[in-house]
C-alpha cells in the first residue's frame, strides 16, 4: 500500500487555492490507491528555521548525532519513508514560500539525499513519483512558471525526476479562477492515470 507525504505552504489555512487543490487531489488520489495513506507536513504555518552556519557545519562531520541535526534527520526520514509526494504551494514575490525555501535547505544534505561521483552529483531519492500543485495571483503566460522550474531544480538534484504539475494561475480573477476549477478534477484524473 502506497504512502503519499503531502507538504502546505500557503500562510493561509482556509480559502488557500493551493490547499483546496491539495484536498481534492487526494481525494481523487485515494480513490486510486484504495488502502493508501496520507502524512502530512506543515510547512507554511509551523516554523521551520532558516538554515544555520553552525547547522551547516554539521552537515559535513561524519557521525555527528547532536540536535542541530534532528529536524532535517526527520525531514529527510519522512521523504525516505514515503512513496509519492505532493507539495501544494502559492507563489510569493515570484518565488516559491520562503519556508518552502528553508525546508528544502534542511533535506539537501550530502551523503543523505545526494553525493557527489567524482564532480558528478547523484540524487539518492529515486522513484519518488512527485505532484506540484501552485498558485498564483495573476496570469502569466508569457513567461515560465517561475515556482516549478524552481522546485524541479531542486527535487532533480536530489534524485526526484517524475514530476508533474498543475497550476492554478490568475486566483486574482474570480472568472478565470471558476473556469479553471471546473477542469480541476479532471486534470488530476488524467495525471493519476500517467
Ligand atoms: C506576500 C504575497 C506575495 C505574492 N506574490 C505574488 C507574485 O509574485 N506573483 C503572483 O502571481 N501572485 C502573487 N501573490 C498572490 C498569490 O500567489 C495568490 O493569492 C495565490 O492564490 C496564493 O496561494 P493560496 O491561495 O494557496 O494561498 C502573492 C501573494 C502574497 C500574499
């Protein structure tokens, strides 16, 4: 049976877009996976501290077991542990959420999630397959979708390359905002189905 760790990012906890997403994709997901289960983890509203020098120096000595390590330990064990991931995300000053942001700082670790072959860097979480569901105030079709070509580079790094995406684009218009959610459910469907 199949585990899906779900990471929130929006500062709002009701009437988020990205959450809303996030609830109906795993509806639609455990229908696909009857018996599968849900771990969730808070990011946007928890506190998760930006990364530190003297957390930084630790990354690098071999068998260290201090606490300055404990929460990216978890981190990291709960993105080994799982099968598939989702992250729901809003875009913030054209970026992803800055405590997306430190999250992400606290699992790219050497030796944990990627090394190094000679100059070469080889993610080490492989076969996770991974669901980004964004959005974003205006419609920007004009230029790449800033948020997920940020998060594909990171998950590639460690490891992570079947990726899909939805995004929910211009959640400033209502109009715009109605029609794409009546296709909504479809979309997951179709990318449950890949
Ligand atoms: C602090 C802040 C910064 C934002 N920056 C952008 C931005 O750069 N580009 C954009 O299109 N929308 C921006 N927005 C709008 C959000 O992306 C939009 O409201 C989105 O629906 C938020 O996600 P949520 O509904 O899941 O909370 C910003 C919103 C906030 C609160």
């Amino acid at each position: 049976m199949k585990t899906l760790l779900r990471i929130d990012s929006s500062l709002r906890l009701k009437n988020s877009y990205s959450r809303n997403a996030g609830d109906n994709f795993v509806r639609a997901w455990k229908e696909h996976n009857p018996g599968g289960s849900i771990r969730i983890r808070e990011v946007g509203t928890s506190h998760i501290p930006h990364l530190e020098q003297d957390v930084l120096e630790k990354f690098y000595t071999a068998g260290d077991t201090s606490d300055h390590l404990k929460l990216s330990d978890q981190l990291i064990a709960e993105l080994f542990g799982c099968d598939e991931i989702l992250i729901t995300l809003p875009m913030y000053n054209f970026g992803i959420p800055s405590s997306l942001k430190a999250y992400f700082d606290l699992v790219l670790r050497t030796g944990k999630t990627f090394r190094y072959d000679d100059d070469k860097a080889i993610g080490l979480l492989q076969n996770k397959k991974t669901y980004i569901l964004s959005a974003m105030g205006e419609l920007r079709s004009d230029i790449p979708n800033l948020v997920e070509m940020h998060l594909q580079q990171i998950l590639n790094f460690i490891g992570i390359r079947e990726i899909y995406y939805y995004s929910l684009d211009g959640t400033d218009d209502k109009e715009s905002v109605k029609q794409q959610l009546n296709h909504q459910n479809e979309l997951f469907m179709n990318i449950l189905n890949k």
